[in-house]
C-alpha cells in the first residue's frame, strides 16, 4: 500500500479533529483514502509489520503514527505473560501491539461495546493469528447492567456512556466494572482507559483490583479537571502511585484532553 502523505501530517489530523470536531468528518474522509477499504501492513511504531484494517476508523492506525507516546509506554510496560486490559479497545490497534509484547502466555482483554468495532478487533486479531486477544462486548463503568450508550458513528473514536441531548444514536449496552471481571479473571497488569469522559465511573469500579495487584494505569483523560486530581490524590496516591502526563509533566487542573500515566515506582506488576 502507497503512504502518500507524511506521517506528521496524519498524527497532526488525528489531534486537531478532537479541538475542532467539525472537522472530524472530513479528516475521516480523506482517512479512507489513505488507509483503503482493506488490510494493510502498519508501517511504523510498534506495531510496524503486524496486519491491520484501519478502514473507517483512524488512519493513523495503519500508518503506525497513532499516539506514538502511548505506543511507547505500552512496549515498555507490558512483558511476557503480563495481562493487558484494553478498556475502550477500538478496533485494536494498541491490542495488537499487546498482544505481541505479551506473547503466547499472556493476554489481553479488549473491552469495547461498540459492535462494528467488536468485529473488527476480532478482525484483526485473526490477521495477525493473535489467540491470546479475548474480546468483552460490553462497555466498562462502576456498575454491571444495562446503560445508555452514545453512538456518534458506528466506528467512531467518540461513542461513549456519557449521553448528551444531541447524541445522533443511543443504543443500550451492557456494563461491567473491573472489579466483577478480574475476580474470575486474570488481574491486570496494565489497564488502558480511553472511554471519552467516562474514566471516574471505570476507575470507581476497579479499585479493589487495583489495591490487590497495583497495575500500571493509562488514562486517556477527557476534560475532567479537578475531579480526576482529586480521585487520584484521594484513592491512588495514599497506595503509592506516582500521576503524571505521559511526557512526566505534572497533570493539568483545567478542562482539558491529556494522558495520565499512574504507576508504582520500582513496583513490576509482572515479575516475569
């Protein structure tokens, strides 16, 4: 497949379509004609050379250029036989990387309601021959049952249990907390949060797992300010963890998007 257009380019569409979301429509567009309407070969990061349909969704995906920080810090931190929990997993992109770092005898559990996504995780695992990416249809929350679910597109980066009045689809889902699922389950080792504002409600719900195996935390947080420093001043900080952006800055108070990475120094989830 031809990459006609720089990788700066799409990391820079890939960010400005979140500050400017009228735009998200058309850098979709011009997305298709970059990734094509089939497989590719991702070409940079740390997925380059693993299969991947990135057709509809990101084309950052493919190019490999996609939050290339996040990349990095999931390589680092995932092991052999370390267990990935891929909260809000898309269709797979940073799962497939996980899924290799971790090898035969670990696993990653892809969390995604979202059922045009859910095929296509599963799509990709079976391009790369990934056995060990186990796919949960069900959207991640501090309670199991049934909720409302924003759907913005059915394979958008935005769909989410945060329902707005505007929301051009609603469509029920089922919620799990990572509590109820790590208690027969393997716990994790890292646990990724991308869930578009809803990151409180998941991290409510996976406390007890996260005093018991102490994993690795990366939030995507979604304009959050005050109340998420004060989460994790209250409930993380007194266990030990250290919150920083992932560049190690102090984290933002104000209405902003930004990455969270929480960890224990020197603590290794996975000894392996």
């Amino acid at each position: 497949m031809n990459f006609p257009i720089p990788p700066f380019v799409v990391r820079f569409a890939g960010r400005i379509q979140f500050r400017y979301p009228w735009l998200a429509g058309p850098i979709r567009y011009l997305g298709r004609m970059v990734v094509g309407r089939g497989p590719g070969i991702i070409r940079y990061g740390e997925g380059a050379g693993l299969r991947f349909n990135a057709c509809s969704v990101n084309p950052g995906f493919l190019m490999g250029t996609s939050e290339s920080q996040e990349q990095r810090l999931i390589a680092i931190f995932l092991k052999p036989n370390s267990v990935f929990y891929d909260v809000g997993a898309n269709a797979g992109f940073y799962c497939v990387i996980g899924a290799r770092k971790v090898g035969h005898d670990g696993i990653v559990y892809a969390f995604e309601p979202s059922p045009a996504l859910v095929s296509r995780i599963r799509e990709n695992a079976d391009l790369n021959d990934f056995k060990n990416i186990v796919v949960i249809d069900q959207a991640v929350s501090n309670e199991c049952g049934w909720f409302d679910f924003n759907i913005e597109d059915e394979f958008g980066v935005q769909n989410s249990l945060n329902v707005s009045g505007n929301s051009s689809k609603v469509a029920l889902v089922r919620t799990v907390t990572i509590d109820n699922f790590a208690a027969s389950h393997r716990p994790p080792d890292l646990i990724l949060l991308d869930i578009e504002g809803a990151e409180l409600g998941a991290l409510s719900g996976a406390m007890k797992t996260i005093r018991r195996h102490l994993p690795v935390l990366m939030v995507e947080v979604h304009w959050l300010g005050e109340p998420f420093i004060e989460f994790v001043q209250t409930h993380l900080v007194p266990l030990g963890y250290v919150a920083t952006t992932y560049e190690g800055a102090a984290l933002p108070s104000g209405l902003l998007r930004y990455h969270c990475l929480l960890r224990i120094p020197n603590h290794h989830p996975n000894p392996n």
